[in-house]
C-alpha cells in the first residue's frame, strides 16, 4: 500500500534532554501505526528533498495522534528545523511505515525490550502494548538525561545503563544484562549498530528468538536513496542479491535474517 504524504498538526513539542525534543502530532497515521514502525517527516526547506525518518514512540488512537522522539543532529539540519516548530503549526508527513515488531510473539514468555540512545523512544510503545509473563526494559545513555525513563517504569521493569556510570550500570546495555543476572526467552531491541550487534551475538550464543530494529541506518526512509541496504541471508526475490533495504523490508528483522 502506497501511503499519501499529509498535513499533520504539531499539537505539542518540548526539549526532554541535551538535543532531545518530544513532539505529538495529530496524523491519520495514528489510526494504523503499530509499534515499532517510523513517519518520513518533511521540512519546509526545499534544498532538502528527501525526508526525515523518525520512529514512533507513542500512539494514541482514541485521539488520532502520534509521539516523537527525536534528536536534533546538528545546525542548519531538518532536525533542528523540527526543533523550532510549536504547536498549531503544520507538517508534512508520510505513514505509518515499515513493519513493526511483532510483540504477540512475547505471549507468556520473559521478554528484553532493550533499546540505546535514539533507539530508546520506539520501545516505550512496544512496552505499553506488550503482553507478556516478566517485562524487563533494559535502556542506555550516554549520561544521566535519562529521558523516558519515567514512562518505562510504568510499563515493566527498567534497567538503566550509562557511559560515563552517572545512572544505573556503568557501560552498556549488555553490562546492565549481566550485572542484575537477567535471563529472556525472547528479545526485542532498536539501537545503534555496535549495540545491535552485540545483542545478536547474545541472542544467537544463547538460541534465543531475537527482533531488531536496524532504523539507524535509514536515511531517505522511502526507498529512494539506497543508504539503508543490509546484507541479508538469503537471496531478495526482487533483486536477486543478498541484500534489504532497512526503510522496505523493514525496519525490524529476526536477527538471523540480517548481517550486521
């Protein structure tokens, strides 16, 4: 299904951390989206082209609105565009898109929801919709701008990381895995790469079913630009290579489908 770019309305925005902003939207994606998914959001500049991906942190239906949480990249970016908005004003969407986790699959079952850096706000979704027998958020960040953290703790047990060791377990995700003993019959994360890497090794080493959101290397998140591609395992039956794009077939993949 091709989706049809759309005026949304900005109905809030505030900056939660360094270079953090939350925005709520009222879209016709919301109707829709599931968790996990992203919205191409466009600037008014029109030296930039393309859009800009950005995942899906919440979903309120009943209202036809949607959350964002993302983080500003730069000066001069559409980002820091984004940044600047407030609420009334208008912009230009395109979603719901990509696949979603499938967090039925985590039904009686003890479940990661791990998720580092920009890769954390897509988790807070999957939480409040997951059912599951033990819930376990495992979050990194660079300091202690802990930025939802107060929402997971609604949604399950959280487990915090951090960099420089000013919050929770000092290092990574991973670290926080093994300094609190945790254990999981299946896993869900979105992250950067290094940290996505890292938590296939895990998952596979242990044969535990495994789901990852490869969103941070989407740069278009429409298909145009091909900076997403991704070696796969097996054969595209469009193309005939090994290989996806992150912004189509994805951006949540089993972890043995994909090369990272």
């Amino acid at each position: 299904m091709t989706r049809q770019k759309e005026n949304a309305v900005i109905l809030s925005q505030e900056k939660i951390a360094q270079d953090i902003y939350s925005m709520w939207i009222r879209t016709e994606a919301a109707e829709s989206a599931v968790p996990g998914q992203f919205i191409s959001m466009y600037t008014r500049d029109e030296s930039k082209l393309l859009p800009r991906p950005i995942s899906i942190c919440e979903i309120n239906k009943t209202e036809g609105s949607l959350r964002v949480v993302y983080r500003v990249t730069g000066e001069h970016t559409g980002t820091e565009q984004f940044s600047r908005m407030k609420a009334g004003d208008v912009i230009p969407v395109i979603g719901p898109l990509g696949n979603g986790f499938p967090h039925e699959k985590a039904e009686g079952k003890r479940a990661f929801l791990m998720g580092g850096g920009i890769g954390v706000p897509p988790i807070l979704e999957l939480a409040k919709q997951m059912k599951c027998e033990k819930k376990q958020i495992i979050v990194g960040y660079r300091d202690r701008e802990t930025f939802l953290k107060d929402e997971f703790g609604q949604n399950g047990e959280v487990y915090i990381s951090t960099e420089d060791g000013s919050a929770g377990t000092k290092g990574n995700v991973m670290d926080a895995i093994r300094e609190n003993a945790l254990g999981a019959d299946i896993i869900y994360a979105c992250g950067p790469t290094p940290m996505l890497r890292a938590i296939k090794t895990y998952a596979e080493e242990n044969g535990i079913e495994c789901y990852l959101s490869l969103e941070e290397r989407m740069a278009c998140g429409i298909g145009a630009c091909l900076a997403c591609v991704c070696k796969s395992k097996e054969k595209d039956h469009h193309t005939n290579v090994y290989n996806k794009r992150v912004c189509k077939d994805g951006p949540v993949f089993l972890s043995t489908e994909v090369e990272i």
